[in-house]
C-alpha cells in the first residue's frame, strides 16, 4: 500500500480560482441580491480572501478533490437556486443549510462527486469519515453547480451535508431531469446507491 504524501496548498491556484468564481458572482448579480453595492462587495471578498491566505500559508493537506477551492454563498436560498435557473417544488423548512452566519465562505479541496458515483450516501460518508473529509451542504452543493453547471451532465448530485426530512433519511439531490433540462432540487435516499447519483466532499472550510 503506498501512502499518499502531503502537499502544500499552490496559493497561486487559489486565488486564480477565487477570483474566477468572484467574477462569476458578480456577473450573476450577487452584490443585487445582497443589497450593496459593488465596492462593498469587493471588499467584504478581500477580507475573506486575506482570511485564506492567512489560515493556509502554510498548510500541507493530501489532496484528492479536483477542484482547489470553492467560494460559498449563504443566503437567499431561492434566489441562489433561481441563478443556475434551477427550480424545486421541496419545502426548504426541512432543509438543513449552513449554520454561519456568514454572506460568504471558503471550502478547499473539493472533489465533484464523480469519485463517489454509483455509491449510496451512507457508504460515502463512512468514506469521507475515515479520510477526515466533509460532505457538501446543500449551500455548497448549489455553489457548485454555479462555477461548473457541466458537472450535472456527468453525474447527479446528491448533496450529504444537508438532510430533507431527515426522519425519512432522504437528502437534497441537484439532478436535470426537467423538461428543459434544467437543474431541479430534489431528493434521493441515505442508504440506496444509483449509477448516476455522486456525493461531492471537500477538506478544509474557512
């Protein structure tokens, strides 16, 4: 068995990242949405920024997401959903989200899910346990889906960070399964694995 070494995080590939998803943000009217304007959007970014170079400088994790980082919004749920022109017709009062109290967060390390298809949530998360990994959240997950919307036609994702119902076990599932072909909001099983359904996980949240 041959043990992974770890590596230091490539702060350049992190800031190259945040700020692409930044841009992206900003041209899907995220500032709007929040209700400032855009150099109090900038600058509330700057200060999360200098909070991730601080906390990673010099840190060494084993990487094994595909994508370095990944820029997380916090509020307006529906609007969020609204942006990847997705649609749901669950009741968000059984949805469990983020608990910060943040507008915005970092996570590091994400992995998409692909490495997790064909895998039932449970058995991924037992997974991610023994790793020292996370599930994404049902924010995160969306989050997602809003830098890189082609991971759907791919795989479906289930998203075991957040529970829908959670006495029945079920969990938010992003699939696009609409008419047009759209992201729609819906719900998959704890314990029942499908050959198109992912679990996406990630390292490190700041």
């Amino acid at each position: 068995m041959f043990l992974k070494r770890k590596e230091k995080l490539n702060i350049d590939s992190l800031k190259n990242t945040f700020d692409a998803q930044k841009k992206i943000l900003i041209e899907k009217g995220y500032s709007e949405m929040l209700g400032v304007d855009l150099e109090s959007f900038n600058s509330s970014l700057e200060i999360l920024w200098k909070s991730v170079l601080e906390k990673t400088e010099n840190l060494q994790i084993e990487i094994k997401g595909n994508i370095p980082l990944l820029l997380v919004a916090n509020n307006n749920l529906q609007e969020r959903i609204n942006k990847i022109k997705g649609h749901t017709e669950l009741d968000f009062k059984n949805i469990k989200t983020s608990e910060t109290e943040k507008n915005f967060y970092v996570i590091l390390d994400v992995e998409d899910g692909a490495k997790m298809v064909a895998k039932s949530a449970k058995d991924a998360l037992n997974k991610f346990k023994k790793e020292n990994r996370f599930a994404l959240n049902l924010d995160e997950s969306i989050a997602l889906l809003t830098y890189y919307p082609e991971i759907l036609k791919n795989h479906y994702l289930i998203t075991a960070g957040s529970f829908y119902n959670k006495e029945r076990e079920n969990l938010p599932l992003l699939w696009l399964l609409d008419e047009d072909h759209n992201p729609e909001l819906h719900y998959a099983w704890f314990d029942i694995a499908h050959g198109s359904y992912g679990t996406a996980s990630y390292s490190i949240k700041i």
